[in-house]
C-alpha cells in the first residue's frame, strides 16, 4: 500500500536546523541536483546522530510547477512507515496495561472473525503485525485501493471472508488488513478511534507537532507536499512526472493505521530520536517503556532472501525478519530496523542503525524511489564509514532497467491479440458480480453502446471495458493513475456467463492491485 532517476545546483530549501560537520560534505548540493535530475518536486530527510538531530531540511517545491518551497515542517505521506507507529500506539497500551502482546485477537474483539475458526479463535495482537497469519500477499487492499467507501470496522468484518493463502504462522506475506484489524483494536480498548489516539496519545505526546492521522487535517495545512507520478507511459513509473488528482489518491479510510499518517522532516527527527532513544523523549518522560521498544524490534517472522540484482547486490541482507511494524535485518555486518512505505505518488523510507545511534528518515511528494532510496543508503555508507557507492545512480540503473523491461512484455502481449471474439453480444455480459470479500463490480451498457465497469468498494475506480481477445476485455479506468487489468468472463455449457476473473495488465503493477484474487460470480441480470 501499496505501493512501487540530476544539473544546476541551485538550492530550494528552508530549513529549520542547519546541517551538520557531521553530514557528507556537499550533501545539501548533492540532494538538490538529484531532485532536479529525477524529476520530483520536493524531498525532505531526517538524520539523528546520538541523540542530536543533524538534519531536518527540505529541497524543492511542495507541488510541481509551485512557488511554495518544501521545508523542514512540510507534511509528507509516509505509507507504511506507519506501520510502526500503530504498533508503538498498541505498545503504549501494553504499558498501560489494557493488552498484551500474545493476548488473543477475541478476547477484546468477540466480534473479529477470520475465514478459518481456529485462526479466530487462535490469532493474537503479535500476529496482527508480522506478517504470518496465512493470508495471502496484499489480501484485500482493494477493499481501499483507492479510497475505499467501507468503515474500518467493517472492513474487518471482511476478512472472515478472505481465504488463506497458507497455513497460520507458516510463513511470511505481507499484508495491510490486519493492520486495519490492529486500528480498529486499539479503538475497542481505548474508547478513541485510531485516528484520536494517534494525534493526542502519540503525535502530542511524543512531540509531533505537525503529524496527521485523517485526511482532514492533512488537507486543511497548507504546507503539506501534493501527490506526484509517471503515469502517462505505457506502464506506471513510464512518462514525465506529474501531479495526482489529491482526493483520488487517497487510500480508503480503513487503511489508514496500516500507511496513512503525515509527517514532516521535524516530525520523523522526533520519531528518529524516541526510537532510539527505546521510548524515551528528548528532555524527558517516555513515550513507551524500554521493555516495549525491545518487544517492537524482535524479529518474529523470517522474510525470504533474495539477493538483489547487479549493482545492488551488496545490500542482499544475511537475515530479514518482521518485527512488530519493522523489518529486522543487516548491512555490512551492522543491524538495521528499517520500513520503507509508498502510496500514490508518494514515497518514505525509515532506517535505524541502532548500534550506531544513528537514524535516518526520508520522504518524497513523487513515485522516485531511485532518488529516495540513493541518498538514504548514501547518508548510510557515510556514517558506517564506508565509500561512496553512488547508490542514487545504481538505484536509477535497477529501476530503468525493471521499467524497460515491464514495457517490453506488456508491447508483446498488447502486439498481436487473438481476433476472435467476444462471444457474446454485449449486452450479455452486463450484471453485478459479487466476490464474498470485496463485494459488487457492476458491468453495464456505456452511452456509446460499450461496456463499463464500475467496482462499487472502490468508486474511483469505474470506466471503460475494452474488448481485447476472446471473452476478455481491459479496463480503462477514467482515472488514469489506476492500473488497468485484464476483465476475463467464463461462460457456462449454456452460453451464460458464470463468473469472471481479473488480473493486472502490467507486469509490474503494484500488490495491492490484487485484481486475481477475486472471484466474481453473477447476481444481477446477466443474459
């Protein structure tokens, strides 16, 4: 959730806290001509050395083609780096003693139901955040993939429709409905709304000042950075970056304590320092115990190693394993806790070295992973005393490379479709299809005499049906920031249509866009 690269040097920046001796020399520099290099408007990082903030700054713009500049109190979305800060609100009760960790799911929800009974009845607080409760990668995001219509709690009531992918506690895949569960527990225990307990149990407390939990406040601070992407290629990621519509963008409410909060560079300085600082504030008093942060960076669940490609190959980690809202792993023999988070055109990545005391937050008002992730790495090498790697350029290298090659195959695909079909008159495939979990998709006649779709959880998501070959066709979404998918309709011995299935049409779509997890069987007036 979700989801996903430099000439003139002359710096957009207001800064709150200067740079540091500490910091590379030239690195202001370096991050304004590699902003301008990728395209994105603004970026803003975060660096705590010791317990000293060294950095809190902006570059850039907080909307392309603005004149307001990007500074260190500009709000970013931060994606699924959120997840951790759900995980540090359920510490903060834990410390309080209305849950524990391996309390059962049940025993404050009566109501919560998964799809198998005895993961209901077995399922605790601990295995809502790690990643190993048996659903599949990204099951049922697009409940709220984008802007979803349901309320949190009944998005929840959802999962008791969702089949597992494994076994419980098998292994790893990474979700964000159980983080949407874990928001709506933190409700039931405390008596606030997720949203509530974020801004005055943990942004307040913690010393956040400009941090946001619901879309109306984000929306109503005008120094906030305004969403960004290349959209206009033949697959997300291809084409020149330009700004999303802000209000379609959005994630459904639902999904907001797994990616959903706002903050900026003063703000993630704070996080940086409570982190590692094991719960405590900078001046004094705590925001949760020691006891508690050592609980949120244990590793549970071992995330699969894959070593990573070419030029990126020295960050192949030795071991990966989720803790609770965090990853738990190494780089060049040093522990990192770390969580990268996206949303649409945004980006953030969090990184912790905490046996070096140093800690380093970035965000990005565009889809450019290569820039965010190339200066990260670059500040990370440089406080780990190793060389300059030209990470931002290795990272670009990867990403062009992944692009042009999802281009290649989806041409091949587009390049000859089979010229046959569809079977049916068009009028024969208009209905409501109904999937357990995600509910109705209803295709109908267009004013053109063409096919639409509309998927009624998600109502941005509605448009065109294309024919492509046989008895499927492809979505062509009025908004084109969302991924089109292949729509196939399978027809019974009497020439009726009885169920359809889908699937992204890009090959490098984005898990959340789980199109094939759906099976999508009539209800309405099918012919």
């Amino acid at each position: 959730m979700i989801r996903t690269l430099i000439a003139l040097p002359a710096l957009l920046l207001a800064t709150a806290l200067p740079a540091a001796a500490d910091l590379p020399k030239g690195f202001a520099e370096r991050v304004e001509t590699l902003r301008q290099q990728s395209g994105a408007p603004g970026i803003a990082i975060a660096v705590v050395h010791k317990g000293k903030v060294e950095l809190a700054q902006g570059w850039g713009t907080t909307k392309h083609g603005g004149a307001q500049k990007v500074d260190a109190d500009t709000i970013f979305q931060t994606g699924s780096t959120g997840k951790a800060f759900t995980a540090a609100a359920l510490a903060i009760l834990v410390d309080r003693g209305k849950i524990k960790w391996d309390d059962r799911v049940i025993d404050h929800m009566p109501w919560f139901r998964m799809y198998d009974p005895w993961v209901t009845r077995e399922i605790t607080i601990r295995d809502l955040l790690v990643h190993r409760s048996g659903l599949g990668l990204g099951a049922g995001d697009l409940l709220y993939v984008p802007r979803g219509s349901l309320s949190r709690k009944e998005t929840v009531k959802r999962l008791a429709y969702i089949q597992p992918a494994r076994s419980f506690r098998s292994g790893y895949a990474y979700d964000n409905i159980l983080y949407s569960v874990a928001g709506q527990l933190i409700e039931e225990v405390s008596g606030k709304t997720w949203e509530d307990f974020m801004a005055q149990d943990v942004f307040a407390a913690g010393g956040m000042t400009s941090a946001t939990a619901n879309y109306e406040t984000r929306l109503a601070n005008p120094n906030r950075a305004h969403p960004h992407a290349r959209i206009a290629g033949a697959v997300r990621g291809d084409g020149p970056v330009s700004m999303l519509d802000e209000r379609a963008a959005e994630l459904g409410r639902a999904a907001l304590p797994a990616g959903g909060l706002a903050l900026s560079a003063n703000d993630l300085a704070r996080w940086l320092q409570i982190q590692l600082g094991k719960g405590a504030l900078p001046g004094g008093g705590r925001l949760f115990s020691a006891a508690q942060s050592a609980e949120m960076w244990k590793g549970v669940t071992l995330q699969p190693i894959s070593p990573m490609p070419g030029q990126l190959a020295p960050l192949t980690p030795n071991f990966n394993s989720y803790a609770l809202g965090w990853s738990v792993t190494d780089y060049r023999g040093v522990r990192v806790i770390a969580h990268g988070g996206a949303v649409f055109g945004a980006i953030a990545y969090v990184i912790l070295l905490p046996d070096q005391d140093v800690g380093i937050a970035g965000v990005v008002n565009a889809e450019e992973t290569a820039l965010l992730r190339g200066v990260i790495h670059t500040l990370v090498d440089h406080y780990l005393g190793a060389p300059d790697q030209d990470w931002p350029a290795r990272f670009n290298s990867f990403i062009e490379a992944r692009i042009t090659g999802a281009k290649a195959a989806l041409s091949t695909t587009r390049a000859a479709p089979a010229k046959i079909g569809p079977s049916l008159s068009l009028d024969r495939y208009v209905g409501t299809y109904r999937d357990a979990w995600y509910g109705d998709v209803v295709v109908a006649k267009g004013k053109d005499g063409g096919l639409t779709i509309d998927f009624t959880t998600t109502p941005a998501m509605k448009g065109k049906l294309v024919h492509w070959q046989y008895d499927s066709f492809v979505t062509r979404f009025d908004d084109k920031s969302l991924e089109p998918a292949y729509v196939t309709f399978a027809l019974d011995a009497d020439g009726k249509v009885a169920r359809v299935s889908m699937k992204p049409e890009s090959p490098i779509a984005d898990f959340s866009y789980n199109y094939q997890d759906l099976d999508l069987r009539p209800v309405g007036a099918t012919k």
